[in-house]
C-alpha cells in the first residue's frame, strides 16, 4: 500500500490514477497518525515552496514525517515540490525545509538560460549518473514532463542519481538511502512515469 500525503500543496489525484494503472493500491494520508502507519510514501507539490512548507507546519505533520524518513526510514519518494522541500532551504521562500538531503534549491541562473524561458516546461531528458532503484541504468530511454522554476543543487555528489540539462545542468533525481526525490512530474510522463511508479512499488530504495 503507498500513502500519498495530501497537505494542500500536491496533485494526488494524478498520482493515485498513476498508482492504479501500474496494479498498486493507494491511500491518501493527511494527519499524523495516518502518516506514522505507512509502509511507502509519496510526496507529491505544486506551487510556491513557502506555502507547501506552511501547510506541513499547519497541519502539524513535521514530526511525523521526519519520524518515517529518518527514523523508521520507509521508502519515501518526493514529486517536484515535493523533492524541493526536502532539501535545506529554496531561492523561492524564506522557510526552512525538511533538511532531510543536504541541498538547497536555486532560481536558474539567467546566464546560463540564453534564450530559454523560465519555468522550464515540457519533456526532457535524464542522465543517469548512478545505479538505482526507480530509474535503472538499464532503462536506455528517459523522457519525463517538467514544470519548474527553481532547481535542486546537491552539496554532496553522491547523492545525485540523474540530471538534466536547461541551460544549464541541474539535479533531476535524487537519492540517499530511503529517500528519493525526482523534479519532474512521473504522474504527467504516461509510460515513463508508469515504470517509475512500478519501480517504486517493487523497490525497498534502501
């Protein structure tokens, strides 16, 4: 069974429908006990990094998240925002995040961005940097849907599992042992995404 966890920042609905295609069963989790009971999770946000951030904070979920995460560490995967808040601290907002990935999450550079409009938008490529469970080095073709203003960069390399370039090269996948994280939206990336998900319902991403 995976929770997704719906704070008001998320788009579970694509997310259960995804969930459903590739055979595995889903619940929508928003309270604390909900959250503690979970076995998978996913992190799904759209929006500004302050308000997703708000939300966890008002609806009291900080201390149950970073009880799963960091403590009984289930598999825990983070969807755009969802991965953003995960790092340190956003170019966007002026809260904290979860801190559980040493990284922090800037504003594309407009150096590097020429010509290019921001928020990058539309398909694009990954490079696999590493072994993993959600988007093995096997998989020869990766196209996934992006829709994002801001971008992770991690503080340790390790920790990289995929980039992508716009630009300039960013972090588009991250993982450190049960916790990942992915900029691109796998609910919007039809058969892409739906091998992600069938991943991460088979995987422990240990």
């Amino acid at each position: 069974m995976i929770s997704i966890l719906d704070y008001g920042a998320g788009n579970t609905n694509s997310v259960v429908r995804m969930i459903e295609k590739v055979g595995g069963k889903s619940q929508r989790v928003s309270t604390p006990g909900e959250i503690l009971n979970a076995e998978k999770l996913i992190i799904p946000g759209v929006g500004a990094y302050d308000h997703g951030m708000g939300q966890l904070h008002e609806n009291g979920l900080i201390d149950a998240l970073n009880i799963v995460a960091l403590e009984k560490k289930i598999p825990i995967l983070g969807i755009c925002l969802g991965m953003q808040l995960m790092c340190n601290r956003s170019d966007e907002g002026s809260l904290p995040g979860l801190g559980w990935i040493d990284a922090d999450v800037l504003r594309f550079s407009p150096d590097h961005l020429a010509n290019l409009r921001v928020p990058h938008m539309g398909w694009n490529t990954l490079n696999i940097s590493k072994e993993n469970a959600l988007l093995p080095l096997s998989e020869t073709e990766r196209r996934f849907y992006f829709v994002h203003s801001y971008r992770v960069t991690c503080n340790d390399a390790s920790d990289v599992v995929a980039s992508t370039h716009y630009g300039e090269d960013f972090v588009s996948a991250f993982q450190r042992n049960n916790l990942v994280g992915v900029q691109f939206h796998p609910e919007k990336s039809h058969r892409f995404g739906m091998s992600l998900f069938r991943n991460f319902l088979e995987a422990n991403c240990a």
